[in-house]
C-alpha cells in the first residue's frame, strides 16, 4: 500500500477514476464470493462428505443440507 501512495505522490503510477471504480468493484466481488465459499459452501459439503462416508449414511440428512 506505501508503494502505491510512494508512486502516485512521484507520478509514476496514477489510477485514473474509471479504473479505481472497477478495481474497487472486483474486490468487493472477490471477498463476496470468497465469504460464501468458505463461509457456506465448504462446511456444508464436509458435512455431506462425513455423512456419506458413514457405513450407513443418512441420505434423509444429506438432502435438506444439498438444498441449501
């Protein structure tokens, strides 16, 4: 992040405002999806891989949770 300020303040490295919009819009993007995945998607799908991996797997459990 110094180095950004660092060459702005030298003009060696300016962000014009389309570019820092589009910029700011992909981040918020990233961290969405990235919140969701790890928030979301990754504990349900273990439950589900722990589920099956059962002996005898409770497919009246899976379901509801492959819903969400």
């Amino acid at each position: 992040m110094a180095g950004y300020f660092l060459a702005a303040k030298m003009r060696l490295f300016v962000l014009r405002p389309p570019l820092v919009y589009w910029i700011v819009a992909l981040t918020i993007i990233v961290v969405v999806m990235f919140i969701h995945g790890v928030g979301i998607l990754i504990p349900t799908n273990l439950r589900v891989y722990f589920e099956l991996r059962k002996s005898e797997p409770d497919l009246a459990k899976v379901q509801p949770l492959m819903r969400r």
